[in-house]
C-alpha cells in the first residue's frame, strides 16, 4: 500500500492561487481584478473569453464565472470600494452580452 505524505499547509492553502495560473479557462490582462473601471475590467474578460479556446462553456459564462470566483475566493481581504467596482463590472459585461439583469429571487413561503 502506497504511503501519501501529508500535503504542507502553504499548498492547501494556496490551491485557489493554482486555479488562477493554471486555469483552461482563461488567459487574462495582468491585473485585471484591480483596475478601477468597471467597463475595463468587464471588455477584458470578454476579449479573454472570447480569444480562448480552452474554455468549456460560452464567453459570457467563463468570464463571468473567473469574476465571480475572484470576489468570492478574496472574501474580507478584498476593500469595499474594489468588491464595488467588481460588483459594476458583472454588470457591465452582462450588458455587453446583451444579457438581462439578475433580479433577486422571491423569498420561498
């Protein structure tokens, strides 16, 4: 029977750091998730997804789902006023694939 070493604590730790470098998802702009403009960020990750062909499901989802994956994996790390500005940029590039706003669902009875 194969003995497994116990993985260090950094490499736990740092396995959402992993899936960003080495991602089939996309390819992005060096630090894109920092920039101030909401529309920057969103027409980056539409010209990342729309240039990769490593990607698994439509444009729209992959990079909204790279910009969903960077808000929630910062958590409190990540400032108000930048979580705020990301938050703007899902909007924006809904608009830009012509895609409705999510509205909130009702509460369940």
């Amino acid at each position: 029977m194969e003995s497994h070493e116990p993985s260090r604590p950094d490499d736990r730790r740092r396995w959402s750091q992993r899936v960003s470098e080495t991602s089939n998802a996309l390819d992005l702009e060096p630090g894109v998730f920092t920039w101030e403009d909401p529309l920057a960020i969103a027409r980056s990750l539409q010209r990342s997804a729309e240039r990769s062909r490593r990607r698994k499901s439509d444009p729209f989802r992959s990079a909204l789902s790279m910009l969903s994956f960077y808000i929630n994996r910062a958590g409190r790390q990540l400032p108000a006023v930048q979580r705020a500005r990301l938050e703007a940029a899902k909007e924006e590039l809904r608009q830009l694939y012509g895609r409705p706003r999510r509205l909130s669902r009702p509460p369940a009875p």
